[in-house]
C-alpha cells in the first residue's frame, strides 16, 4: 500500500474529500508534522528503500511543494514542529540499525542543519513536543528531551513499564 492519497476531513460536516495527491511514494515509516501553514512530511521507506524525502502540502492551495533534501535517507523518524523549524529524531537511515540522529529543518531559509545526537538510539515515532522542548518516552530503559534552544539532550525518568520489555517507539503529538 502506499502512502500517496491526500484527504481532508471536516468535523463538523463528518465528510471526507479528496485533495491534490502526493506525487512521491513511500509505504510507511514517514515523519509528520505541522509547520508554516502546511503539513510536512519527511522520509519514508518504499518498499524497497530508504527515501530522502521532503514534501509539505498546503491546505490553502491544495498542492504539494518539495522541500529541500535532507541529504540523507530515513525512515520511522519523529518530525516535530518546534518553533518554527522542524526536528526529525531517531528511526532509521540504513537497514534495521535504530538512529540517535537529530537534525533541523528550517522552511523559511529551506536548510537542515545537524544537531546534538540522542543519548538513546531510537526507532521514531517516540515523541511529545512543546514550544521548544521535545521529550522522548523509550520505556524502561529510560526517557530523554530535546531542548531547541540549547541543543542538548538530558535524561528524564523511565517510562517504567511492567512486563520486562522495552518499548523503542510510541506514537507522537504536537501541541
């Protein structure tokens, strides 16, 4: 199955409808977020490989504008909206091998940017963020948070989970 079909639905009508779909491809593992007035979405994994995607859609002129590279492929990665710029952490960007990458994305001057590593390798989809905060729930091997601002990572208290696993990644939300 892929992920290429663009819909929107109205809450108060409870009606679907059909909007300009995405040109590019992937099956799964891509990060979203909302940023600038648009929705962003970065990475993603074909079927067959790791993509180097990044795509926003705009609601207002139901199109989709390609977004500059990040210069590497990934997949399963959390994107964030922090302020104005975007944050993809952890997932994946060679095979099965987890990341700590974190790397920023700015809309405005469209240009990413390397940022501190993650102390935990993550597979994505780990995160909360707030205004500039993203903080990463990883089970009972411990919790970590992103500060923009400062660019560093510090640890927080484990999730603590009872049943003796792990969990390496949990769904997301922007607030």
């Amino acid at each position: 199955m892929a992920l290429r079909d663009t819909d929107e639905y109205d809450m108060v009508a409870d009606v679907w409808t059909a909007k300009t779909d995405k040109t590019t491809t992937a099956s799964y593992g891509v990060g979203a977020a909302p940023a600038n007035y648009g929705a962003y979405y970065v990475g993603g994994y074909s079927g067959s490989s790791y993509l180097a995607d990044c795509d926003a859609f705009y609601h207002a002129m139901n199109a989709w504008i390609a977004g500059t590279a990040p210069g590497f492929s990934m997949a399963d990665n959390s994107l964030t909206a922090m302020g104005k710029k975007l944050y993809a952490m952890g997932g994946s960007t060679t095979g099965p091998v987890t990341s700590a990458r974190c790397d920023e994305y700015d809309p405005s001057a469209a240009t990413w940017a390397s940022k501190t590593a993650a102390t935990l390798a993550r597979n994505g989809r780990g995160g909360k963020s707030g205004y500039n905060t993203q903080k990463f729930a990883t089970g009972t091997s411990g919790s970590s948070k992103f500060d923009a601002i400062a660019n560093s990572w510090a640890a927080m208290a484990a999730v603590g989970y009872t049943g003796g696993t792990d969990v390496d990644e949990m769904g997301s939300a922007s607030v």
